[in-house]
C-alpha cells in the first residue's frame, strides 16, 4: 500500500472478529484506530498498543463528534473497516420499531457516515481500502433476523455501489461475509443448536477470527488491487 500513511480505522474492534484483524493489523505493522462504544473497551485496546476511541454510532452526537476528531487529526486514514454491528432478534411479528432501527442505524447507516469521512481522504490521496464486514444471512435470510439480514444486505449493495463511484480514484471497496465464527456470539448457541448448525456446513466446524483477519490482511494490499465491489463468502460452505 502507499508508503506515506498505514493508518487503519476499524469500527467495533474491542472484541471478535473486530478485535482480531485490529491485533493482526498492528503485527503487520498498520497504525490502527479501534472504535467501541463502552470506556472499557477502549481501556482493553488501548492496552493492546491500539489508539483506543469512543463511538456510539447510534448517536448523532456520538458520530458527529468522532467524524470531527477524525477531519482534524487522522486525515490520512488509508484503510476503513466498518465491522461494527448488533443484532436484536425477533420475528417480524414481534420485532418492535426500536429493534429494528437499532440495528439499521449501527449495522448500515453507521457504515455510510464512517465511509463519507474517510473517503474524503483517501480521494484526495487516490488510494484506499474501504471493507465491510457483512454476514451469509444477508444471502440466506434468517429467522427472526430480518432486521439484521436486511441491513447486511444493504451493506453489500452500498459496497457494490460505492466501488463503482471510487474506484477511479484508485480506491477498491468490499464485503466480507463471514458465516458462523467462533466469537461471543457463537458462544451462547446451545449444544443442540449448535450440532444442527454444524451439519449444515460441509467443513463441519465454525470459522476462526484469524481466518477473516488473513483475508482482510490480503484485500488491503496492494496484491488485491484488481478486486473491487466484491461480496467475499467464508462460512465453510454454509452457503455457496
């Protein structure tokens, strides 16, 4: 990548999938930026030898505040992660208003306000890496997820659509659609849930965090500058 900035920007990074490709980001030698929405989360990555930041990106405020610090003091920001995101399950019937806007405002809308920034720096450099984490439900649906498939969907038709109004400009933009990996959502499957969940993928075990962080490692890089508005599957065959 260019040599004179290897500054990354991941959103929800304290933890999971975020917090992995935030630690391998710093082996590989990447200044990086790690967004979480509580004092103690950005405490742990602080910890981590990672410039540890507040964000609520369901808070207007929240938002604007962290898009102001980012215009005056990480204007050269060349990589952004929107990986940040909730779920608040129920079916359609019961979802209520509230559960269903939480989950679009953090899972999508926040992946729009965080790219409008950032993009404005990396336009000006005409280099950058724009990825965002998405999930297999926004391919297969789920029950009582239709808040949070449906904002993964969008996510994958906001890259598609915005690697075709950068990519001039030197700027690639992809999905990564992970399926079920090993994190604290994972964790509270039960085992009977879990066994039937297994036999639905041909590899017959749940994804590591390691293995999204190895592709986001790949699609950053200057080896992968022919790959733009892609949609990247890894769930074990969960989904072909």
């Amino acid at each position: 990548m260019q040599k004179e900035s290897k500054k990354i920007l991941i959103t929800g990074a304290s933890r999971g999938i975020g917090k992995d490709i935030a630690l391998k980001s710093k082996e590989k030698g990447y200044e990086v930026l790690g967004t979480s929405t509580t004092n103690e989360g950005v405490s742990n990555l602080r910890e981590n030898g990672i410039h540890g930041l507040r964000l609520n990106l369901n808070d207007k405020k929240s938002v604007e505040s962290f898009n102001y610090l980012l215009t005056q003091e990480h204007p050269d920001i060349a990589v952004l992660v929107n990986n940040a995101g909730i779920t608040r399950d129920n079916i359609v019937l019961r979802m209520t208003e509230e559960e269903w806007m939480d989950v679009l405002n953090i899972n999508l809308n926040g992946a729009f306000k965080i790219s409008k920034t950032v993009l404005k720096f990396m336009l000006k450099k005409r280099w950058g890496r724009i990825l965002n984490i998405t999930s297999t439900s926004a391919s297969t649906g789920n029950r009582g997820q239709a808040n949070y498939a449906a904002a993964k969907a969008g996510i994958e038709a906001f890259s598609k659509s915005l690697a075709k109004e950068v990519g001039s400009r030197g700027i690639t933009v992809n999905a990564i659609a992970p399926g079920y990996i090993q994190t604290d959502m994972t964790k509270v499957i039960s085992e009977k849930v879990k066994e039937e969940i297994l036999s639905q993928i041909p590899l017959s075990r749940f994804g590591k965090p390691e293995e999204i962080s190895q592709l986001v490692d790949f699609l950053i890089s200057d080896e992968a500058s022919y790959i733009t508005g892609q949609t990247i599957h890894i769930n074990g065959g969960l989904y072909m």
